[in-house]
C-alpha cells in the first residue's frame, strides 16, 4: 500500500466488512456527514440496481465507498493524485475536487481491498460518469446526485426522480444536461468525461 494512504489507516482495525469498515474510518477522521451521504448512496444505489437488471450488492459496495477520498483536501488532492500516480487532466489540476473520484478508487482497492473491477470502475466515475458507462456506474451515478450532501433537495431533483420512472439513462442525462447548458457561467471548466457523457446520452444532433 502507498505510504501516503497507508498513514490515514494507522492504529484502525479493517475487518472485511465495507459498511462497518467504512463507517470506523470516516468516523476516526471525523466525518461523520460523509457516513450519512454514503450510506444514503448504498442504499440509492441498491434499489436503483435492483429496479435496473444491475447487481444490488455491488452497488452498495461502491456507494459505502464512492467519497472515501473525502479525507484528503482540496488543496491536497493534485499532489496525492501525483503520488499515487494517476494521470492527471487539466480540468482536474485547475479544480481539484474533481479528483476526488479517482483517488476513492485507489483508496477502495488499496485500503479496502476490493477487486471487483465494476465496482471500482463505478466508484472511479461517479461525480462526473463517463463515455460507454456500465449500467453500474449510471446507477453509483445517479444515487449519488439524488442523495444530495447537502440540505435540502438539489434543483434537478424533480426533473431527475420523474426521468428515473423512465430510464437510468435519461436520469443521469437531467444531471449532466443541468451542468452542461450553464457551462458557460460555471466558475469551472467541466470535466471531459462530463461532456463525453453528455454527448453520447444526448443522442445524435439531428439533421437541420
Ligand atoms: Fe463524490
Ligand atoms: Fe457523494
């Protein structure tokens, strides 16, 4: 395990179970609003899978540890993402918080042992999803923005619950939409994955 993960997980006792190993750690870090938001998203994230053809437990695997990178710093996060040697995108150097999702994955795989590439893979493109995503990232996706970390109920959010009467797809697309057409007066540049996503879940553009 890289030194620099190694260090946060001194002195706490990982049993092999993700909820309880998830809370313990988050909860000697002290962020124990993170606890909340992720079992919030394992839950989300199991019903969705089980409405969706997509497997339960492995969804919930992934929402207990979507935000374990939570414990690193904004202003912390290039330098970790360097050391723990992950490709780094302009959009993400300019706004860290982006990075957040790809060291979760390292920290789900080194620090929590897990194998299972879908899981890792959902946990890796959770914020900002991807192009050609698995039913499993849509679903890690989705439960994420619907369980919302902060109070209240985010301003996608009914348009969001109605598409998901419909389809996992056009849930995910509420959410990327509600960035990508106010892109211009974000105080960020969005995330290529974002606007691959978009892209792709939008359908072709049709003929003038
Ligand atoms: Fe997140
Ligand atoms: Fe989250």
């Amino acid at each position: 395990m890289h030194e620099i993960l190694a260090d946060l997980v001194k002195g706490i006792y990982l049993s092999g179970d993700i909820p309880r190993d998830v809370r313990t750690f988050l909860d000697r870090l002290g962020y124990p609003q993170t606890i909340r938001h992720s079992q919030q998203v394992a839950e989300e994230a199991a019903r969705l899978a089980f409405r969706y053809g997509a497997d339960p437990l492995k969804a919930a695997r992934a929402g207990w540890l979507h935000d374990v990178s939570v414990v690193f710093l904004n202003n912390q996060r290039v330098e970790v993402a360097r050391c723990l040697g992950l490709e780094l995108l302009s959009e993400e150097e300019r706004n860290p918080v982006l990075l957040h999702q790809k060291i979760s994955k390292v920290r789900a795989q080194e620090i929590f042992c897990v194998l299972d590439p879908d899981v890792l893979a959902a946990i890796g493109c959770h914020s900002t999803l991807r192009s050609g995503a698995t039913l499993l990232d849509k679903v890690l996706f989705v439960a994420d923005k619907l369980a919302w970390d902060q109070t209240g109920n985010p301003p996608y959010y009914p348009e969001m619950a109605e598409a998901i009467e419909k389809s996992i797809d056009k849930a995910a697309l509420v959410y990327i939409r509600s960035l990508y057409e106010r892109k211009e007066t974000l105080s960020f540049r969005l995330h290529p994955w974002l606007i691959e996503a978009y892209f792709e879940l939008s359908g072709p553009i049709p003929n003038p």
